[in-house]
C-alpha cells in the first residue's frame, strides 16, 4: 500500500513540476566495472599507453549533446586546443609543397615538447571526380602528413587521422580559386586520453558556405 501511495505521489509531483515521465540521465562510468553498461562514455583517461587514439565517429544530429572539446583540460601555456592551420595540396595530387614544411617542423616540435597534446589531421578534395577517387585521394594526403611527422619523430599513437573526401568543404566548389581551399588537410590539437573533434560525415551534398570567388561573381552581376 505504501508503494503504490509513494507511486502516486511521486507521479502527481511530477505531473505538477511539469517533469516529463520519459527522460534519460547520461552517466560517466567505467565500462570494466560493468560489462552491461559498455555502450555508456566512458571517463577520459590520462594513460600513456601506446595504443592509438580510438576515435568512434558521432553520428548524432542532437543539439544537446556537448563538442568533445567541452571537456578538455586547460591547455599547456602557450598551446591552443583546435585547428592549428591546414596543408593545402595540387589538383589530384598528395604532395606535400614546401611552403608547408616550415609550419608541420613547428607542429612537430610541439608535440616532442608536450607529450600530453596529441594532433588530429583531415583531409579533403574538392568535388571534382566521383566519391570513391576522393575519398581515397584524402587518404593519401593525410598520409604525407603522418610521414611527415614519423620523420620528426611524433610516434605513430600521438597522432588521429580521419580522411572525408570532398565532404565538408571548407568553400563553395563553384570556381576555381574555391576549390584550391578544398584541396586540403585540416591539423588541429586536442589532450591526451581524450577525444578529438571530427568532421562528420553526411549523406549525399553538402552546404558549404559561399566562396570569395562565387560572392565577387555575384557582386558583379548585381552593379550591372
């Protein structure tokens, strides 16, 4: 009888708080304690182990779940989390150009001084030829970078690569100066034991915002 009371009651609270009876509560938990509750986010580990970062794409469209960054811990002094610069490459070409070499030597001996800041790269084309080339074409210049990087001695756990093809375009595809800024590879910082931010990956076009060469284009149609 005193279940079914504290049953109603609790059912009449909330009705008159306006909480909702359906609702999920996100809990940080150690998977090892309990295999049932794997599929839960796991807390950030600080281990210097040297397995590679797992990185498992979100696939969520929710507004209310949090940017992995949101949890980072305060940067070394003098470092910033996030996009530190980006590569960018010929038409169908994974070159590294040596304009470049200067900016990756200096992301390069960042990481040999901070061992707990760890580097994510991306890698993009344009839209020019189909998916599969892309795709595969983003892979090769993410690889040059990692190279790069072996070379200057970054160990291969320190370091997350993730290639889109001509997915999140940074610029409109309409022209050619455009297009030139799709060609590339985004490096960015995040902490040890914690996940990087990561492009997502969407079905069919993108919507990419309007490129310098596209809004000069339109402005000139307009005074004439």
């Amino acid at each position: 009888m005193n279940r079914v009371f504290v049953g109603l009651l609790s059912l009449v609270l909330c009705t008159t708080l306006g909480i909702s009876t359906a609702f999920a509560v996100q809990v940080v938990v150690n998977p090892g304690n309990n295999p049932s509750m794997s599929n839960l986010q796991a807390a950030p580990s600080t281990s210097t182990s040297s397995t590679s970062p797992t990185v498992v794409p979100n696939t969520s469209t929710s507004a209310a779940i949090e940017p992995a960054s949101s949890s980072y811990p305060a940067p070394p002094q003098g470092i910033q989390w996030g996009w530190q610069g980006a590569v960018l490459f010929q038409l169908n070409s994974a070159k590294l150009e040596q304009q470049y070499i200067p900016m990756l030597q200096t992301l390069a001996a960042t990481l040999a001084r901070y061992p707990d800041v760890n580097i994510i790269i991306t890698g993009h084309t344009d839209n020019t030829g189909d998916l599969a080339y892309n795709r595969k074409l983003s892979e090769q210049r993410v690889a040059s970078i990692v190279n790069f990087f072996s070379k200057q001695g970054v160990l291969p756990r320190r370091v997350v690569s993730q290639a889109v093809g001509e997915q999140r375009p940074t610029s409109s595809n309409a022209c050619a100066d455009d297009r030139k800024r799709n060609r590339r590879a985004d490096l960015a910082f995040f902490p040890q034991g914690y996940p990087p931010e990561q492009a997502q990956l969407v079905d069919g076009e993108t919507t990419p915002q309007q490129g310098e060469c596209e809004a000069q284009r339109q402005m000139l149609e307009q005074v004439k």
